[in-house]
C-alpha cells in the first residue's frame, strides 16, 4: 500500500458500523492505519463486527438518537485524547409519501437520521476546533437532492444532513475542520437484501435487477466503494476540500433518464 491516502495515527468514530457502509468504512480506516471506535444500537452486532475488525476497532453500544447515551460514549472516546475523524453514518430508511407517512415514522426517522448527527457532531466539534484540526464526513443519500417516489421522510431527513453538513464547513472552516458529504445512490447492503426478502418474497432476484437498473451504470454501489472515498475524504490528500456534497451513484443524479 502506497503512502498516499493513510490515516495513520489517526482516532475516528463511525457511526452505524455493525453492518453495511459502516462497517465498510471502519474496514477501510483501520486498512489506512486508523484507530476506529465503532457505534452502533445493535450492541451484539457491533461487537461481533468489532472483533472481526481486530485490535484497532473498538466496540460501543450507542443509539445516536439518544442525547445521553451519545454525551457519554464520546466523552469515554475522547477521554485520552481527542477524534481526529468523525463519520456520521447511522441512519434508518422509510417508504411512503406525506399521506401515508405517520407522524411516528416521521419522528422516528427524524431523531435518527437528522438529529442523530447532530448530537455527534455536537459532541466532538469543539474539541476539533481547540485543536484546530478535524474531519466530519455525513453519510447523506441522492435521495436528499433528487425527488424520489415514496421517499417523502427519508428524503427530508437526507436533505436536511446535506444542509447541515454545509452550516458545519461554513462555521468552522477557519477553525482547521472540513465538513463534506457523501450521498451514495442505492448501494447493495444487507438493507436491501431484507427489504427485498419482507416485501416480494419469491422474486427477490426479479426485484433486485429491477433496482440495480435503475443506475445507469447498470448496477448498485457496492459498500467498499463508498468506503474508499470516505478514506480519501478523510486523509491529508483532501486538504482542499470542505463544504460539499459528494455523489457517488452510478450516474443517477445527472445521467437518469
């Protein structure tokens, strides 16, 4: 491995990292050279993950969407010495338009996705700007840019992470921190896998193609593919780079259709 793109020495946090992107990510940031404490709700998932992962990954049972839980995990991360790396990607997905959307769903979706990275990135800003140097990357969605159907919840929360993630380069740019986000188009998870087996039991594979179709790549994102971009994100090879959204969707947001 070349020199280029290490996160050596590096402390991060990734949230949502028992499954999925996330765990891609801290896969990769611990490829790179970097220390990565693991958050997850899914207490037994995120230690398995963890253990698999090896020494430089650490486990914690966290529900982002909790205010107390979230101060106190980040207080016992950065009680030896502060995040350099902090990864914003927990999140839970919805479908339904505004009629059929609950007002419980909204909020559930809203506590998680929206407010969840902000009680993160709360927790661990100040601390990057005493320092004078950190990296926040949100995991957004093209969802949040594009009008997609039966996406009404998800899209606002992905929208909103989009703006925050603005408000937080344009804060403290001057303050050594850069600020972007990734919004991926679909990817392949083990999400989608569930979703497919509890919804069209039988024509899981029908289904799957019918999805994959429509980047016009071809095929869905792949977790590692977003994960070696958010490495790159986060090394000193990104220097310049703050304040943007980045898509990473096969071609969706300005090839479709």
């Amino acid at each position: 491995m070349s020199d280029a793109f290490m996160l050596n020495r590096r402390l991060a946090a990734v949230t949502g990292a028992a499954s999925g992107i996330g765990r891609a990510i801290a896969t990769e940031f611990i490829r790179a050279g970097a220390q990565v404490h693991c958050l997850d709700r899914d207490g037994e998932a995120v230690k398995a993950a963890a253990l698999e992962l090896g020494s430089a990954a650490t486990a914690h049972l966290c529900d982002v969407s909790d205010a107390a839980a979230v101060q106190s995990t980040f207080a016992a991360i950065q009680a030896a010495r502060g995040l350099d790396i902090l990864v914003n990607n927990a999140g839970v997905s919805h479908i339904g338009n505004v009629e059929t959307t609950s007002p419980e769903d909204f909020e559930r979706l809203f506590r998680v996705n929206v407010q969840g990275l902000y009680l993160c990135t709360r927790a661990v800003v100040g601390g990057m700007a005493e320092r004078g140097h950190g990296v926040i990357i949100n995991i957004a969605s093209v969802a949040g840019t594009a009008g997609l159907a039966d996406r009404f919840a998800y899209s606002m929360t992905k929208g909103a992470v989009v703006a925050m993630t603005l408000s937080v380069a344009r804060d403290y740019v001057q303050r050594g921190i850069r600020c972007n986000s990734i919004s991926p188009g679909r990817v392949h998870t083990p999400f989608v896998d569930n979703y497919l087996a509890r919804t069209y039991p039988g024509r899981e594979a029908e289904m799957f193609a019918k999805l994959a179709a429509t980047q016009p790549v071809g095929r869905m994102g792949q977790p590692e593919e977003v994960a070696t971009f958010a490495r790159f994100l986060a090394s000193d090879e990104a220097a310049f780079m703050t304040g943007t959204d980045y898509p990473i969707d096969g071609g969706f947001l300005r090839l479709h259709g």
